[in-house]
C-alpha cells in the first residue's frame, strides 16, 4: 500500500461563507483524496473542539489559519511517509499527536480534514469508490444499503428566523422500493410545500439547511403544512414526519419553553405523545436537553415502542456516551456526525457500537456544510441506514444526494433501498 507524500490544507468559505478547514491527500502513487470539514450551529458540549483564530479582525473571529498552519507543519511531518494501509493506525497517530480529549490543541477540525483526505487518497489507490473502500477497511460484510433520507423542510430553532421552536420538521420517504424514487416523492412533495407556502403569503427563502422558514404560531401549524404538502403531493403513507427538536436551545432551568408554553421534562414528553399522534411523526432527535438524562430515558419508556428516539447533542458520536446512553434506555437510534469525534476511525467505532446493540445509525451532515460528499459513501460503507442532509435545496446539500443517486447507479441490482421504521 502507498504511503503519504504530501499534506496540504488550505481555509475555504463553508455554505454560511464562514472558513473552514480542506485538506489535500497525495501518496507516493500519485493518488490523491481531499476532503472539506463541516461546522455546526447548535453543537453539544460534549463536541471535539474546532479551532478558530479568534482574530476579529480576520472573518470577524471565525479563521481557521491555526488549524490550517497545523496541518501543514506539525501533522504533516508526523505523518510523511506512513503508509496508509490502515486508517485506524493514522487516526490513533492524530489522537496521540493532539494529546487531548477534545482534540483542542490540534483542532478537530484539521485532524478530521487529515483524516478524511487519507481514506479519500487510500480509495483512490485502491481505485476503489470510496464506500466500497470504507466497507473493506472496517469489514462491514452486507453492502448495498442506500440510506432512507430525513429531509429538513422547515427550518426553525438556530436554523432560521421562523419563531417555530423545534430546529428541524423533516419529511422521510419510507414506503419506496428505490432510493432514486424515494428523493423523487421527496423533492416533489419539497415543491408541492413551496407552492402552498407561497399561496398562502408566505416568504419561500430558505434557511441554512435549504428547507423554509415560514412564519409559523407553534409546532403544529409547521406539521399541518407538511401533512398538506405530503398529501397534494400523493405520498399519505408513504412519506412520514421527523423531528429534531434540539431541545437543548430552549432548555433554561430545567424548563422547556416550546410554542410559547413552559413544559417540565415529563410534560414535554408528554406534549411529544399529543405530537405524535396527530401528525404521522415517526422519529424525534433530541427531545430535551444534552444534560437531561432523566427526561430522555423517560422519553424512551414512554414512546420508544412506537417512536425512533435519537441522541445526538446527547451524545456526539462519542463511544463513552453513547454505551451509557445503550445501558440507561435513553433512546434507540444515534445521530452520526463525523467533526463531532473527530476521525473516521473513531466515526466508525459509534456506528458499530449502535449497530451492535441494535439501535439504528443515521449519518449527518452539519448546518455549514460544503460539496463535500463523505458523509453519502459513509453512509453506504457503513449500512448506517438513514442520513440526514438537509432539503432537496442548495448545492451544499444537493450533491450529497446526487452522490448517492451515483452509488445506486454503481451498485445496480445489489442496491436495496429499506424503511428502518
């Protein structure tokens, strides 16, 4: 196997023009990988830790020169001339190289760039697509698998100015056979929801993930414009509501302030069960606060017969919390995202720790995102199963899709497309 011959970053503008950190990945073969690195807007405490410069003076605080200048100094010189036949051996000499648990001395976000750009490169001297690359590196033995997606429709929480409460409304196309034919219902009902806004005086901008933002009084209004869109669109049955509620943006004191109501953690739940049973909702992502972990295991007594509950602030695609999430009962499914941990390696480890302990894995994106289309090979190298990429709506979320439209191709009569639900 080849061994790496050069490492370049450089700081290039994310889907919200702020810097971010790529990466540039050249083996002694003359293969090649790059890779870009996502951001969040609500991040939970428990993340890997990005770095940014801080200089207001330079992208008002936002920079990543640091972090570039490590990839380019002290992570290239350790890493010139290790072979790349192992990407859990390159991530463990970034870990060890950064030397803390957050990955804040190096930044998260260049040694996830490194990591990244290597598995692209490793794949390329394969001439391997990278999912299939993925899959032989982490022995996933069942291939085939395109992810039922979770489309954000209706931005509101830290996504958009809307005054809905909840970060994401997002409509999942389960009843197809195809994944090709799933997007199709979901971009047709994404439209079918464009026009129904508009007709009824709303402004049709997007927000951060390419969904809408309309000016809405509570929850259930939002819900009602995506049940009308579902149904003119001819998909009742076929297409099901998600939520994320990221509660932990409208948590204070141990009191949850949704649709201009206070709510204890009980009475959340029991405010989501009103939710579920009126609105075809089938899966809802951080019910409360990252901290609560009461409240999410009394979510899960209540409602995880019926509903997929997934921890994501509460958990951040770190093994640690999510093996204490599995032993309390304080959901079945898991957000994945990969600058939430930091490595590939590790990325893979939380999927399979799920995975093993029969939870079910949806892979992510971030609200800053760029054309980079990872998370769509992951996603299929790993059987995660879902993912969660934004609307059918801006190119920053528009290629992932087309990605895996390109992997189903690849695939051909090997391709399966099935509900988890």
């Amino acid at each position: 196997m080849a061994n790496i011959s050069i490492l370049h970053a450089r700081q290039i503008l994310d889907s919200r023009g702020n810097p971010t950190v790529e990466v540039e990945c050249t083996l002694d073969d003359g293969s090649f990988g790059r890779a870009a690195v996502p951001s969040g807007a609500s991040t939970g405490t428990h993340e890997a830790m990005e770095l940014r410069d801080g200089d207001k003076k330079n992208y008002l605080g936002k920079s990543v020169q640091k972090a570039v200048a490590n990839v380019n100094g002290v992570i290239f010189k350790r890493l010139k001339g290790e072979s790349v036949t192992d990407q859990r051996t390159i991530d463990q000499v970034l870990i060890d190289l950064d030397g803390t648990l957050n990955k804040g001395r190096l930044g998260a976000n260049a040694i996830l760039g490194v990591s990244m750009a290597v598995a692209r490169a490793r794949a390329g001297s394969e001439e391997r697509p990278l999912w299939q690359s993925l899959a032989q590196q982490f022995e996933v033995e069942r291939i085939g698998l395109l992810p039922v997606p979770q489309m954000n429709v209706v931005n509101g929480g830290k996504h958009a100015d809307s005054g809905l409460s909840f970060q994401e409304c997002m409509i999942v196309p389960i009843g197809f056979d195809r994944f090709s034919d799933a997007l199709r219902a979901g971009v047709e009902t994404f439209h079918t929801l464009k026009t129904l806004l508009k007709d009824a005086g709303h402004i049709t901008a997007v927000g951060d993930e390419g969904g809408f933002a309309p000016r809405v009084k509570d929850s259930r209004e939002a819900f009602g414009w995506l049940l009308a869109a579902i149904e003119k669109a001819g998909y009742m049955g076929k297409i099901k509501i998600a939520i994320d509620a990221a509660a932990s943006e409208f948590c204070k004191d141990g009191k949850y302030a949704v649709d201009d109501r206070m709510f204890s953690a009980s009475e959340l739940i029991d405010y989501y069960a009103e939710l579920t049973d009126g609105y075809s909702i089938i899966s809802i992502e951080d019910s409360h606060s990252e901290e609560d972990w009461d409240g999410f295991v009394g979510m899960n007594k209540k409602l995880g017969g019926r509903l997929q509950l997934v921890g994501d602030d509460l958990l951040v695609t770190n093994t640690e919390r999510i093996k204490k999430g599995i032993t309390q009962k304080a959901g079945n499914a898991v957000l994945i995202k990969l600058n939430q941990i930091g490595t590939v390696s590790e990325t893979v480890d939380a999927v399979k720790l799920a995975q093993k302990s029969g939870w079910k894995t949806i892979i992510s994106h971030r609200s800053g995102e760029t054309e980079d289309t990872f998370i769509a090979h992951l996603a299929v190298g790993l059987n995660a199963g879902q993912i969660k990429t934004g609307a059918p709506s801006r190119t920053d979320r528009i290629c992932k899709y087309n990605q895996l439209l390109r992997i189903e191709e690849q695939l051909g009569k090997k391709a399966k497309y099935e509900s988890p639900f």
